[in-house]
C-alpha cells in the first residue's frame, strides 16, 4: 500500500506548488497481469491500474525525468515519456495529456499499465 501511496502522493505533487493535493482526473481498474485478452484463468485482482489524463497527466508528464520521444504510441507527432511501469504522452501539440501505469498489489511494484 505504501507504494500506492507514493505514486498518487506523485500524481498531484508537480501541480502542487504550495504542496497543496490537487484532485486527480483519470479512471482505474482492477485486472490481472494481462492487459488484453487475459487468459480465463488468470486472476483478476493482482493489479491496479491507473489511466490519467488532463492537468494530472500533464504535471505528471512533466515531472518524470525522462526524454520525450516520438511515434511509441498515438498520432504521428505525439510525444511518449516512459520512467519505470509510468508512461505519459503529449498529444495534439500538447493540447491532451495521458498517463498510464499499473501496481502488482503483492509486491507494490509499478508497473506499465499500457499496451503500447
């Protein structure tokens, strides 16, 4: 849990300038391993899964320490930023922004919580 805790304590930091909790803007699921097409068998309650967007994916797109590039995922032009299981996207000339990452509940590991 102390994991889970850390990661959204993240998700508002960047926008918190006078370290004030900012709301979030996302959506969450629980899953298994799987992202896509999980087998019938796997269980579905090993993983929580974070989708963000707008302001909390933009500070969060801008925090991570990493160097954006090009054509992983989106449109042509969209700008991809991926630190550890995190992955944030610039899209349409930074008019949108999307973040999306995963923690295995067993191990508070994060990790990606996208396809692409």
């Amino acid at each position: 849990m102390r994991t889970i805790a850390i990661v959204l304590l993240l998700t508002g930091a960047a926008a918190a300038s006078a370290g004030e909790y900012q709301p979030l803007h996302g959506t969450y699921k629980l899953g298994g391993k799987t992202l896509i097409d999980p087998p019938a068998t796997e269980s579905q309650t090993t993983h929580f899964y974070v989708d963000l967007q707008g302001r909390t994916a933009h500070d969060l797109y801008d925090a991570l320490d990493a160097k954006p590039v090009a054509g992983v995922c989106g449109e042509p032009g969209d700008l991809t930023k991926r630190s550890g299981g995190v992955q944030c996207t610039k899209a349409q000339g930074g008019k949108a922004y999307y973040c999306a990452f995963g923690i295995e509940l067993k191990t508070q590991k994060v990790v990606s919580g996208v396809v692409c």
